[in-house]
C-alpha cells in the first residue's frame, strides 16, 4: 500500500531533550516536507527536500533540522525541544514537477508532540 | 511574497445548501500551482484538486466545484447540496517554482443535519 509513515504517532517531552521524528515513504517520491500545524495559522512549511542531498527552509525551520540521506527517508530533528514547538506535524511526499511540489502531496498521520 | 488567505475561519450550513470556501491567493510568479486540501476530523489531510496558473478553466467533480479567476487572485472552492459528511477544514494551498508550499488558515466547515 502506498502511503507515509510517521513515528511516533504522539510524543510528550521535556524542554531540551533532543528528539527524532521518523518519516518514511515508499511511493519513491523525490519530493518530501514537514508541515506543523497550530490552532488559527493553517500548516506551516518547515523544511523540505528536492531529493536525496537536498534540503531547503520553509517558513517556520528555527529550532528543526532535517536530513535526507536516503529518497524514503526524511527525520526531523529537535535538537533542543521547547514548549512553543508543540504541535501537530505532518510529513508529506510527492513526484515534483517543473522544480516543485506541484503534484498532489501524499500526508502522514500527523505526529502530535507536546513539549512540557 | 507568496501568502494565501482564506477569510472564512468558520461557515455553518444547513445539510442540502450550497456553500462556497474563499481563496485569495499573492504570488509574482507567472507559473505556480494552486491546491485545495481536506481535513476531516479524523486529521488526515487528503488532496481535492490541482490547478496550474495557465489553465483557468472551471473543474466540477460531482457536487464539487472549483472557480479560478487569476484577475482576481481567487480560487474558490463550491460545494452544492452540502451533506454532513462534508464537515471538516478545508485548506487551500499555492506553490510556486522552488519547493516552497504555502497554506492558507484553513476554513472550518460545519453542515448541520
């Protein structure tokens, strides 16, 4: 079944302790992103990937990194969680098209990390 | 700047009344893409439709209907004899050239029985 993965589903933390949210795709898609998503403001790009090697800031990065080392794969790390990164974040992945995501996106479950 | 503003933060209908989901989209771009999204409350996000900046032509899909006018920088999502299952928050979305995709607020949609 073609789909995207994410884990874990739902994380609780503690301000500063580093963390590492999974996403996995096995639609061999170049494109891949992570969105969060906050009550009023819609999702918010944060880092996204041309393809294995290439990765790029969206809106929100402060905070996150990324790496793309594989085309499945595509981690988001929080080296120093805090409590205003808590939210809802979702990966996608797509084929591009002319240089972006102009295919449909294919979601993630969505990831609900509450930092305390 | 690309932003993408969605006016309507929440629409109440009446199962069986049409409703229409503001979009209004700002790119400098002359090629870009333009998404609707759904979000039921379940959370997953599934994709409605895709337009291209070059082609304006109206899309109906069932009781879905999609209005691009780029003189006025509007997508407009319509839904005709909205059911229940229709309730959800509904994204609209704009990519340019680069990567970089931008949503909307989102509005959220209630249909009443």
């Amino acid at each position: 079944e073609a789909q995207v993965t994410q884990n874990p589903r739902y994380l609780i933390t503690v301000t500063g302790k580093k963390l590492t949210v999974t996403c996995s795709q096995n639609m061999n898609h170049e494109y891949m992103s992570w969105y969060r998503q906050d009550p009023g403001l819609g999702l918010r790009q944060i880092y996204y990937s041309m393809n294995v090697e290439v990765t790029d800031k969206g809106d929100v990065p402060e905070g996150y990194k990324v790496s793309r080392k594989e085309k499945r794969n595509f981690p988001l790390i929080l080296e120093s969680p805090s409590p205003n990164q808590t939210s809802l974040y979702f990966c996608a992945s797509s084929f591009p098209l002319a240089g972006g995501p102009a295919r449909e996106q294919f979601f993630g479950p969505g990831t609900r990390l509450t930092v305390l | 700047a690309q932003k993408v503003t969605q006016a309507q933060t929440e629409i109440s209908v009446v199962e069986k009344e049409d409703v229409t989901l503001d979009c209004v989209y700002e790119t400098r771009d002359t090629t870009y893409y333009l998404f609707w999204y759904k979000q039921p409350p379940s959370g997953e996000l599934v994709f409605l439709i895709r337009r291209n900046s070059f082609d304006e032509q109206n899309e109906i899909s069932g009781r879905y209907s999609w209005n691009f006018q780029k003189s006025t920088s509007s997508f407009n999502f319509t839904i005709t004899a909205s059911q229940v299952v229709d309730s959800a928050v509904y994204f609209c979305a704009l990519s340019e050239s680069g990567g970089k995709l931008i949503f909307g607020q989102g509005t959220e949609l209630s249909v009443k029985p």
